[in-house]
C-alpha cells in the first residue's frame, strides 16, 4: 500500500464529476468511496464511513494508502459513470445516502466496477445468498414439545 502521488490525485480528480461531491455537490472533494470509485466531500464521508466497510470502503485521497487495486477501481469509476447508472436505474442524485448506495442497484453497480478492475465478466444481477434454514430449530424445538 502506498499514498496515492500527486499524478493519481491528478487523474482521480479529472474523472468527469469528481470535481465536486457525488452526494451534495460541493466543490474540491478530498474523501473517496473505494467500493464505488466515487468522491465526495468531509462531511458526506461521515455519512458513508456510517454505512460501513462491506457497504462503502472510505479512503482520504490524499492521506490515507491506497492498494494498486483500489487505485485501479477510482481509475475505472468516477461520480458521473456512478450516477449515470444509478439515475438509469430509477436512483436519483437527490435519494439520501443511506437509502441510495445500501440498494440493490448500487450493489450491483459496485460489483460490476469491481468484476471491470479485476477483468471478469460483468454480473447482471445480484446473487443474494439463500435465506438461513431455520428447520433445524423448528424441529428441535417441536421435539422438546413432544416429550418422550
């Protein structure tokens, strides 16, 4: 891991949207969601850092040290693309935080920025795993009425 040099600032800033927060708008954003290769400002990080890391991973683009595959996410992300598919998807930029990046279409969205970097097909749909069995408590639990 290493920071990320003023070249990569460079680049991740020219992104087209990056100039500004992805969630309110304002200008000079310094914090990043890695899972979204998108930026936003100091107080919206707040917000996403609140949603936690399996949602959205929070980096400061320029204190924090970055992987050449989270580099690579940024590169291949940027807030217009991310927008762009999100509006597409019936999710609007003016949806609150929470409620836009925890749905099913950002999700999908993330992996399909995280299958680009890492050169895999892109998923169409999310795969949700199977709801718990919960018969084996059933059963027990009928067994302990039962008696015997």
């Amino acid at each position: 891991m290493v920071q990320m040099t003023p070249g990569d600032q460079a680049m991740v800033k020219a992104i087209p949207g990056n100039d500004k927060c992805c969630d309110c708008g304002m200008k000079n954003p310094q914090w990043a969601s890695v899972s979204f290769g998108t930026v936003f400002c100091l107080d919206c990080s707040g917000v996403h850092r609140s949603l936690g890391v399996h949602i959205s991973f929070v980096r400061s683009i320029a204190m924090d040290s970055w992987t050449p595959q989270q580099l690579t996410l940024m590169k291949l992300g940027g807030n217009q693309k991310c927008q762009s598919y999100l509006s597409s998807k019936g999710i609007l930029p003016s949806t609150p935080i929470k409620q836009k990046y925890e749905s099913d279409v950002a999700q999908l969205y993330k992996e399909i920025l995280k299958a680009r970097a890492e050169g895999r097909p892109e998923p169409t749909c999310l795969i949700k795993p199977p709801p718990k069995n919960r018969s084996a408590y059933v059963s027990n639990n009928n067994n302990f009425n039962g008696g015997g």
